[in-house]
C-alpha cells in the first residue's frame, strides 16, 4: 500500500505545501511573503496575515501538481514548532481541519528535526545518495545553529548549540547594517562572488566545546562599520563585496571549524549539512574541501530543500507515519520546542 503524506510548513515566513508518495516528493510548492523585506526582518503579524491568504491555494495547487485526489491521501502533516507562533497556528488550524474532515491521522513535526531529514527527500529520476546512522549534521537557520547527532530518522541529540544569534541572524543582521533588504544571506551570497574576503579580518569567538557565538561579530561588524563610514560616508558602497566576502569568510570558518572538532571527537565521519545557510556557496564549498581532506562521506542537501519548505516535513512525516507516531486533534503549535 502506498503513503501519500500531505505537508504543511508555515513556522516563519514562507507558506509551503507538498505532496510526499513513499518517500518521495512529487509536488513542494513555497509562497514566500516579500511583504518583510523593507523591515530587515520577519513582521509577526504580516506573517500569519500572509500565511491565511496563501494557505488554500498553496494547498490547491500541491495537491493538483501533485496529481492526485484528496482520498488518496494517507496523513496529513504539518510543522509544530518551533518558529513563529501566529504563523504555525494557520497551519496547524487547517491540518486539523483538513485531517478531521478526512478522517486521517494527523502527524506533527518538529520543525528543525525536518530540516535534518531533507537528506532523506528521494527525488524521481534524481538518486540520491542518503546517510547512514550515525551521522553529524550541522543545521544552519535564520533561529538555528546546531551540531546534532542523528542516530535514526527520529533520534537525535544535540552536541552544540549558539549562545547567542544564529548563523543566518548573522547574515541577515550584517546584511541590514550594509542597507541590504531581509534576508541579506542570499545576496551577501551574491555579492561576495565579486568581492576578496581577505579584504577586513573580523574577530572569532571562542565558545567552549562545540557550541556557537555570533553576537560578538555582528557587535564588531557594527563598531567597524561605524568608524569607518567616519572617515568616509561613502564607505559601505564603495566596500560592499569585500565586506560581504569577509563576513561570509568569517562565518563559515566559525561553521567550518567546529565541524572539524565535532567529527574529531566523535570519530564520526559521515557529515551532514542543513538548514537555510547551507545553501551559501562558500559554505558548501568549504566542507568539501574539510570533506576531502579528512576522508569525510559528505551529504549535502539540494538548494530547494535546505531552506523552509513542505517536503522536509512530509518525510518526517513519512518516517513517523511508518511508526504509527500520531497526533490528536488537542494538540496545540509551541513557538519553542
Ligand atoms: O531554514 P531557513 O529557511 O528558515 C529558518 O528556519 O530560519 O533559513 C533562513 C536563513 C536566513 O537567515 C537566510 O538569510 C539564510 O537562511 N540563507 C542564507 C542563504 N540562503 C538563505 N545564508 C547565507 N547564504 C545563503 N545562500
Ligand atoms: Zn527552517
């Protein structure tokens, strides 16, 4: 018998519905929401606004790329938390419904787990290579900076975690002190291809064992910036792809090197990345190189799945369908989880 999963992804600020048969994707649809980008951030509110008008026919349209009907689908699952709470609750509102009108199982997931199992999204035509157990996954976000410990599809620790801002804050926040609009990490990205990210040397961290810190270097981007634009107003328009470059450098080594130290104490080579920021180039390129010197058997997630999107959810919930693991119709979305 075939699973049909029906996903739901509203924790942030995309609206994202896809269609999942036996572990593989056969529709991912994502409505961003530009409504945010003069804020230089994600507006709470304009984002569950935005989540209710786009919610039905985002779901209409999954459904019919999907080419199936609504009877063939076997659980509905949707994103629980953590992430915004008004933004989930239109999701989770119309799983139930959809669900309870069916008379399906419900499946929550938890958003962050979905973004590790994106490794295990199998594409038609396009095999993937996928992980075995265990493997280290770094997960990179706009809300999260992890290195998690993935010993089954629903079994996983923590072994770092940030302190402070997350690694796509990071992005977005030194993106909005050189005017970029929200998410800078894309166009930082962009920009830095033109750019020597040798070009300002910024200052790193030291967090014990495995964890992260970024608000020191988004402080010292800041007081840098300030002196300089001092001396010359013109200053971040004139630098802009060497600065870009250099905090993207900066970032991805702080990424970079505590992946080394995680796979040396561990002694576990089977490495993961995820999440929005593994998407940046340069971090992608980074663990291969980290990949090929240390004998690493690298997995990298393709573009479409490593920021928000329904299918992560749809695998996870595949994974838990297959476990039985259901939700009643009293379950409530938690901003933090
Ligand atoms: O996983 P995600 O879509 O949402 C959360 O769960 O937070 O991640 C969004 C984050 C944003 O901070 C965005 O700037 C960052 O991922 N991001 C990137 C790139 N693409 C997205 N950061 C650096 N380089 C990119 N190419
Ligand atoms: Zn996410």
């Amino acid at each position: 018998m075939q699973v049909t999963i029906l996903a739901i992804e509203t924790s942030c600020d995309d609206t994202s519905a896809a269609v999942i048969r036996d572990g593989y994707v056969i529709s991912n649809l994502i409505a961003g929401q530009d409504v945010h980008r003069s804020y230089g951030g994600v507006v709470p509110e304009l984002a569950s606004r935005a989540h209710q008008a786009n919610i039905v026919p985002v779901i209409d349209q999954a459904i019919k790329k999907a080419g199936i009907s609504k009877n063939e689908i076997s659980a509905v699952a949707f994103t629980r938390g953590p992430g915004l709470l008004g933004s989930l609750l239109v999701g989770a509102s119309f799983a139930k419904g959809f669900a309870l009108s069916l008379g399906i199982p419900l499946i929550e997931v938890n958003h962050l787990q979905a973004h590790v199992l994106a490794h295990f999204i199998r594409i038609k035509g396009r095999e993937n290579i996928i992980p075995s157990f265990p493997f280290l996954c770094l997960l990179v976000s706009g809300g999260h900076t992890q290195i998690i410990l993935v010993k089954d599809y629903l079994e996983m620790g923590i072994l770092g975690n940030t302190i402070d801002d997350a690694a796509g804050e990071a992005f977005d926040k030194c993106g909005k002190l050189m005017d970029l609009s929200y998410p800078a990490g894309p166009e930082i990205d962009k920009l830095a291809l033109q750019g020597n990210k040798n070009a300002f040397t910024f200052s790193k961290p030291s967090v014990k064992g495995l964890d992260f810190s970024f608000s020191g270097l988004k402080t010292n981007f800041l007081y840098f910036l300030r002196d300089m634009v001092k001396e010359d107003k013109d200053f971040i328009e004139k630098n802009r792809a060497d600065l870009c470059a250099s905090i993207q450098f900066t970032i991805v080594s702080i990424l970079t090197e505590k992946l080394i130290k995680a796979s040396i104490e561990t002694g576990i080579k089977q490495i993961g990345i995820a999440g929005g920021v593994s998407a940046n180039s340069v971090l992608r390129e980074a663990v291969k190189n980290e990949a090929e010197k240390r004998g690493w058997n690298l997995f990298i997630p393709p573009i479409d799945f490593t920021t928000d999107n329904a299918a992560m959810i749809g695998i996870t919930g595949y994974y838990k369908y297959i476990r039985g693991e259901f939700a009643g119709q009293d379950i409530v979305p938690l901003a933090r989880l």
